[in-house]
C-alpha cells in the first residue's frame, strides 16, 4: 500500500517536473485567492474580537425611581441577581453617581453643584452573560426588568448595541459568500489545470488502460498533483499574509490603543492556519477530481 | 480460451462492420486473423480487449462472457492480456525502461523486482543496450521490440497484436515475429491480426478470413465438415488455385 502510494507521489511529481510552468502558475492563482481569504479572515478576526470586547462590556443599567429606597435598591439587587442571564449586579446610589460623574467629566462639574439637589438617579449596574448580550435578550429584559416596582427605566446603548451585533452578523454572513467563493474558485482553478493536464496526457493515460491500470490508479497522481498544488497555494497565501500582517500590525495596534484599551491585532491561529492548509490540499484535490470525471465523460 | 458466438457490430445501423462472426481459439494456439481493410480486424480485437462492446453475439474470453464484464472488474481481465498496436503506442516521455516497467507497475511490483523483470525482458527483446533511450530516438523496429516487450512481460495469457509489423522492414519483421513465436510456444495465445499474406502463408498456423465483417475462411475448418460449419456459421470459401486463398 505504502509502495504503491510512494509510486502516486512520484508520478505526481514527474507530472509536475515535465510542466513546470503550468504548476507553478497554479500555484500562484491558489495563492492569490487563498490570499484574500486569507485577508478577510484576518480581519474578520480582529473585527471580531473588537466587537466581542465592546460587547463584553456593555452593562444594562437599571435606573431606580426616585422614592426607591436604599432598602429596596439592594433586594432589587438580589432580585436581578437571581436572573439566569445576570452574572452580578451593582448598586449605585445618588451620590456614588455624582461622584462617578465628577471624575468622568471633571469640566462640567459646575453643572451638578448649579442645580442645587443630585439630579442624578441611583442605579443597579447588570453584567450580563455572553448569551444574553444579544439586541433581542437585551430589548426583553429590559421590559421584564421596567415590571418591576420601584424601577423607573432599563437601559444599554441600544443603537451602538444594535449596530455592532449587526457588523458582527455582517462579517460571519459576509465570511460564509467569501468562503463559498473561495471554495467554487479553487476547484475550478484546480480542475483547469488537471484538465489540461489530463488531456496533454490523454495518450499515456490510454496505455496505462491498455496495460490494465484501474481508474484510481489512473486517478491517484492527479489527485495528489491537484491537492500539492493547493496545499502549496496555500501555505504561500499564508506566508504572503504573514508578511503583510508584521507589517500592518505595529501601526493598526496604536489607532486602537485608544478607545478600546490595549487590544493589538492577532493573526490567524496555528489551528485555523492548519486547516487553510488542509482546505486548499482537500479543494484542490477535489477540483482534479472532478477533472477526472469530466475527462472520463468526454473521451 | 477464447469462443466468439455471432458476433456483431454496427456504429452506425446501415453500417456493421461485424455481422455474424463465430470461431473460437484454444489455449496456446496461435491464430492469424486476416483481410483487407475495413474487414473488421482491429473492430474484433477491440471487442476482446472490452475496448468496445459488441452490438450482439458473445464473447468468452478465458471463461469469462465479457459482456457480462463490469467495467471495474476490465482492467483485471486486461492485466492477462498483451496488446500490441501498429503504431506501437509508446509513452514518448519514458525511457524504453519504463515504458516496459510501467505494466508491473500497474500491477504494484515491488521496484527491485520490477528493475530485474524489465532488464531479461530488454535483453530477450535485443534491446537492453538502449534501456535508457526515449522512443524518439528509436527505429521502428526497435519501438515496436519495446512494445512487444511490455505486452510480454508478465507473461499474458493471451497476446492480440493489430498489424504489428504493418510500419516494419522484412528483417525486423521476422525479428519481431520470433518474439510472437517465443511467447507462443511459452503458452500464450496468440491472434496477430494483419493483412500480409507473407506472413501467415508459409507459417502453418491457423488463419481465420474476416472480409466485410463476416469469417470467411478459417483454415481450422475442413472443406467437407458441413456441420463443424454450420455450428460455426462460418462461410466458407473454398480456395482455387491458391488465388482465392484466405
């Protein structure tokens, strides 16, 4: 078995030697659109990752009624803290609020003194579970929440919310097309290529039916030389990508150190890198398959 | 080894180019199928070697009805027989070598043996002194040797040759048709098909007319043996004077 596969590897190969031009230039078009997956990955992942950190730190505030006393703020407390979605809740009295609003804008702190009374409400901050960070969980139990007694209004920044899940959606939908795109690309590049191979071949391939080869032992080396030329694709999209990310990554790092703490850019894990690879040998090697087949039909 | 029941074959409706063929071959025998062009020589060779299936009639080839044949199991029943062609059909970017490797490779020889199995074929063949040369760079005669030579090397049980020395001088010819002998008296049966009467008439081997895809003659069948030719529908032609001969 093991003889027999060596003996597919070297007729592959000798395929390959005896046009290396064709191979070669294969391989330079899997690349290229390996390469822009590649890309879209990337940044789909840090996109991906900013959103999940903007995200992770949304917290539903529940602003209590003005007659709602300290008492009653921390039962509510309890309360909410019973809610499957909610991981812990923090009561911020008035005071703590003026306090709070002192420090984030110390510039307008004449504003509050001005008013004479805190206008400012006590509230329980909600950090919630990934799952429920989510506009439609969020929207429902901002109602639920609003039911109860002593709470005037539940809030998130629902339009910011709304919009990142959204670009979030937006970037999976987007990868599933790029990914579909990619897929029908690389098998018909792979399958031009080993159609024209098969049909310089068209002779040899008659002879070795005459001596009586089988189909699959007609088929292995295309397969193999198919599957070659995408795993080497796309190991190259990847180092191409891997220079253009060293590049791109020290100055894409401080345009984000701002906003977002300190989040630099990662680039694709050895996980997912693997499977590129495993994905280009697989495609490719399915495109000479489906190569053969045509083939096969046609003579 | 081989029973052919009223064969026939049309590409084309109005056009058969096999009508009712029936003979059979033993085993070792070495049979001459000859005519004139279009008689459906190479058609008939096809048909053996499940190139094409026939439009009606049976063939058995080693016990086996190749009509009943499914396409994965041809290959195997192909591996147990030689095919040589006029033009040779070599693989122009091999060696000599490898061009004979290549049906133990099929057959996933191990190298080491492989490499011993082509060096006593090439040596048999006279052609060990270009083992490593390219088709191109060989004659004829010695492209055709190469052929032989990959036909023969694992021994068929059955070799079809479709007019082998039809590009060939007289000398290689002969050259060539020791080669058939050869493997002939080893025990391979034999069917050379051709249209040169030199060859088949001084050999005293059996010789089977086909003529507008129809056998006509067959050397094995006796003028008078009515009934050995009406269970072979074949028709026979008696010769006259030797002009008329198969």
């Amino acid at each position: 078995m093991i003889r027999r596969f060596l003996y597919f590897f070297r007729q592959a190969a000798n395929a390959a030697r005896r046009s290396p031009m064709l191979g070669t230039a294969t391989v330079g078009m899997l690349a290229v659109v390996f390469l822009l997956f590649d890309g879209y990955l990337l940044l789909a992942l840090n996109l991906d990752r900013l959103a999940e950190r903007w995200i992770g730190q949304v917290r539903l505030v529940v602003f209590l009624a003005p007659d709602t006393d300290p008492e009653r703020a921390q039962e509510l407390v309890l309360r909410l803290e019973e809610h499957p979605q909610v991981q812990s809740g923090v009561y911020v009295s008035k005071d703590e609020a003026r306090e709070r609003f002192r420090k984030d804008f110390p510039g307008d702190a004449e504003i509050l003194e001005g008013l004479g009374e805190n206008p400012l409400p006590a509230s329980i901050e909600l950090a919630l579970s990934r799952e429920a960070l989510e506009p439609e969980t969020l929207l429902s139990m901002k109602t639920e929440i609003e039911k109860l007694q002593g709470v005037e209004e539940a809030v998130f920044g629902r339009e910011l919310f709304t919009r990142i899940s959204g670009l979030v959606r937006f970037i999976h939908l987007a990868g599933l097309l790029f990914g579909l795109a990619l897929v029908l690309a690389v098998i018909f590049l792979s399958a031009n290529t080993i159609r024209l191979n098969l049909y310089s071949r068209r002779e040899e391939l008659e002879i070795l039916q005459v001596v009586g080869a089988t189909r699959w032992f007609i088929r292995w080396p295309f397969l193999i030389e198919g599957a070659m030329q995408g795993l080497f694709g796309a190991g190259a999209s990847l180092l191409l990508a891997y220079g253009l990310y060293a590049l791109a990554a020290a100055p894409a790092a401080a345009a984000l150190s701002g906003p977002f703490g300190n989040i630099g850019p990662v680039f694709l894990s050895p996980g997912v890198c693997l499977l590129l690879l495993f994905s280009g040998a697989g495609l490719a090697g399915l495109g000479s398959l489906v190569a053969i087949g045509r083939f096969w039909r046609a003579i | 080894m081989i029973q052919i029941f009223h064969l026939a074959k049309a590409y084309q409706k109005e056009k058969p180019v096999l009508v009712d063929v029936t003979f059979s071959v033993e085993k070792a025998e070495f049979v001459y199928l000859t005519g004139p062009s279009g008689a459906g020589k190479t058609t008939l060779l096809q048909i053996l070697f499940c190139e094409i299936a026939p439009t009606s009639g049976q063939v058995l080839l080693m016990g086996r009805n190749i009509g009943r044949v499914n396409t994965r199991s041809v290959p195997f029943l192909r591996r147990r027989i030689g095919v040589v062609f006029q033009d040779f059909r070599l693989l122009p970017n091999r060696t000599v070598t490898e061009n004979v490797a290549v049906t133990l490779e099929v057959l996933g020889r191990p190298r080491r043996e492989i490499a011993r199995r082509v060096y006593v074929m090439l040596k048999n063949v006279g052609l060990a002194h270009r083992a490593r040369a390219y088709p191109e760079q060989l004659s004829g005669g010695e492209q055709q040797r190469v052929a032989v030579a990959r036909a023969l090397i694992d021994e068929p049980d059955i070799l079809l040759a479709d007019e082998p020395t039809g590009n060939l001088d007289e000398d290689t010819t002969r050259d060539i048709m020791r080669l058939f002998s050869d493997a002939n008296a080893k025990g391979t049966t034999v069917i050379l098909a051709t249209h040169d009467r030199r060859l088949y008439e001084a050999s005293g081997r059996r010789v089977v007319r086909l003529e507008k895809g129809r056998a006509v003659f067959d050397s094995n069948i006796r003028l008078d043996d009515d009934e050995a030719r009406r269970q072979l529908n074949v028709s026979f032609r008696p010769r006259r004077g030797g002009e008329d001969g198969p």
